[in-house]
C-alpha cells in the first residue's frame, strides 16, 4: 500500500474533501476524521439512512477513525494538538481564516509538528476577490465555463447528474495535493502548505476550449467532442436504452462501418463526419434496428469504441468493474452496502 504509515487528519465536510481522504485510505493511510458536534458533517443527515446516518456518509467515511471533539474548548484542543504531534497530513475545508479562529492555522500547527503536510480545499482559494465567498458544485462549474458548454437543443445550460467541481476539482486534486506535499516535505525537510481551490482546478476541465479560444476558435460553434461528430455521439436503441459510439480516430468509424456492413460509410476525411455533412438520421434508424445489449454483444469482434450508457445500478454488475474489485462490500449495521475502492493497483518486482 503505497500510503501505508501515513497518518492524515481530515478535518473536510460534504463531498469534496471525504471523498478525497476516502482514497487515500483505500491507499493505505490511516485517516482519522474530526468534527466538532458544534458543525457535524452535513452528509449525515441525507438520505437515505442506516440508523440515522446518510448511506453516502458510510460510504466516504465508513473506512476512517471517528473522532467528535469540541476543539474549541480546552480539553478538546488539547486532544487535537496531540493528534497533529504524530500526524503527517492535516487537510481542512473551511473559508480562509476559520482555522485560523480554532488556533489551528497552518503557522500554529506547523509548530506543533514541524513535518506537516497542511492542504487547504476551498471554493476560491486563499488569496483573490471570492476567497471569502461560498459556493458550491454548480457554481464553481458556472464560473469556469463549463455550464456554457453544456446546453439543450434551445441554448439552456443543463445541470449535469454528477459532480465535476466537487470531484474533479476537489477530491482529486487534494489527493495529488497529499502526495506531492509528502514528497515535498520528504525532500525539502519541511513543513508544507497547499491551497486548493476548486474554482482553479476545474477550469482544468475546460482545457480543450481554452485551448481553442487561444487560437481564436469558439468552442461553442463547433463542439467536436459533444455533438458535431456522428461518429462521436449517442443513439437510441430499439429497448428505448441508449449507446455511445465513441469512433473519433477513423480507425474506429472505419471498423464500425465493417461492423454494420456499410462500406460507403468509410472516409479518410473527419470533416465527412460533421453532423449535417453525414446525415445523423443513418444511424439514428440504425441503431433503433436493435436493443442496447445486442449491439454491444456485435462489436466484440470489432475495434469501435462502442459502450453501453449504463444506469447506476447496472454499474456494479458489469464484468470490467468486478474484474478490477472497484468496489467492496461492507457491512454496516446488517446492511450491505458497496463503497468504492482503490481507484489504482500496485504490482511489485516488474
């Protein structure tokens, strides 16, 4: 386990910074949670519930040490100050300035432990106009201009089922802000401070239409990789479930083409597949020809990039994901739920 000995406090609510320390548990770490019953974690009290406590709670906390202590009050500091003694990674979630109100600010606690690893996860960072402002998944979205990119055939921005600040820009930078600052520490022999703001890290999301917008080209007029291309696309099937053809490269749509027996389908051109260019409708009567899973079960012999648009529940029974032991069974008050796993492996002597 590559974390195995590392010892992190996770003083982080709601999603971003739980889900974030949850995989670094499931790298070996020994995470130990803290909240004060003044500000419990807010995902406790969702639902659905196992006595009392959110399923989506267990499922980000479920493999850490719990530990409710006023930190406020003296004896309850003093319990804290002996856990940042022997701990490597402390990660807070707070606005700017509030741990430094717990006198638990990185200057104090560096000189409890002068090795720490202090990462701080918010909305907008420590420094700059919104430091101080809240925000949430759709906001963070809102300002880096993902949002805009994703609208309904009438130009409406459509809230995505899932979120891509929080997760994206939040718990997998502070896994990266974790590691490099271990490395940090282990190779400059000091304490580290990293400042992770989710706002900076999802305009990482939008990198190919920033990347676009430096050669003066609008995203918006030519979305390539969510709408333009047929060969890049989704269809309907004849049970009313729904595929992804993924054929970008024409490698790929030239395989698809032998799969669906239409040889004059084939081009050495991509802009011979731009939506209006290739009439849509071709494949939109195609694939109603059969269901989802008969499609699927045609392209195995066939190098397509074909998937099925899988439901939630149909994620946990698909061979790839039991295969690669992405999620675990545990048992929570006689209730078996799944929770995520280890999002890697490790293979030793290769």
């Amino acid at each position: 386990m590559p974390l195995q000995g590392i010892k992190v406090l996770d003083f982080s609510r709601l999603l971003p910074g739980p889900l974030g320390t949850h995989m670094l548990s499931q790298m070996g770490a020994e995470v130990i949670k803290i909240e004060s019953p003044k500000r419990m974690d807010y995902s406790r009290f969702y639902q659905p519930q196992i006595n009392g406590v959110s399923t989506l709670f267990h499922t980000l906390n479920h493999f850490k040490k719990q530990i409710v202590v006023d930190y406020e009050t003296a004896e309850g500091y003093r319990q804290i100050v002996e856990q940042i003694r022997t701990a490597d990674v402390l990660v807070e979630q707070f606005r700017p300035g509030a741990m430094e109100g717990f006198n638990l600010s990185f200057e104090t606690v560096k000189k409890i432990n002068p090795d720490i690893v202090y990462v701080s996860v918010t909305g907008y960072g420590q420094t700059g106009d919104k430091k101080g402002a809240a925000g949430h998944d759709l906001n963070y979205m809102a300002e880096t201009g993902l949002l805009s990119m994703n609208r309904d055939e009438n130009g409406k921005p459509v809230i995505p089922g899932f979120q891509v600040a929080d997760i994206a820009g939040g718990s997998f930078m502070l896994v990266a802000a974790c590691t490099t600052g271990l490395l940090a520490q282990r190779m400059q022999q000091k304490a580290q401070y990293i400042d992770v703001s989710l706002f900076d890290a999802t305009l990482a999301v939008g990198a190919i239409a920033q990347g676009m917008l430096q050669g003066n080209e609008d995203y918006a007029q030519t979305p390539f990789l969510s709408g333009l291309m047929v060969n890049y696309n989704v269809y309907e099937c004849a049970d009313r479930k729904w595929i992804a053809l993924g054929a970008l490269e024409l490698k790929f749509w030239n395989s698809f083409c032998d799969m669906v027996v239409q040889p004059s389908w084939k081009t050495d051109k991509n802009t011979d597949l731009i939506a209006g260019v290739f009439d849509k409708r071709k494949l939109e009567e195609l694939f109603k020809t059969k269901t989802r899973d008969e499609w699927i079960n045609k392209s195995v012999d066939f190098d397509v990039c074909l998937s099925p648009i899988l439901d939630t529940a149909e994620v946990y029974d698909q061979k790839q994901t039991k295969d690669r032991a992405i999620f675990q069974d545990v048992e929570i008050d006689e209730k078996i739920i799944k929770i995520y796993n280890k999002p890697y492996k490790t293979y030793s002597g290769l």
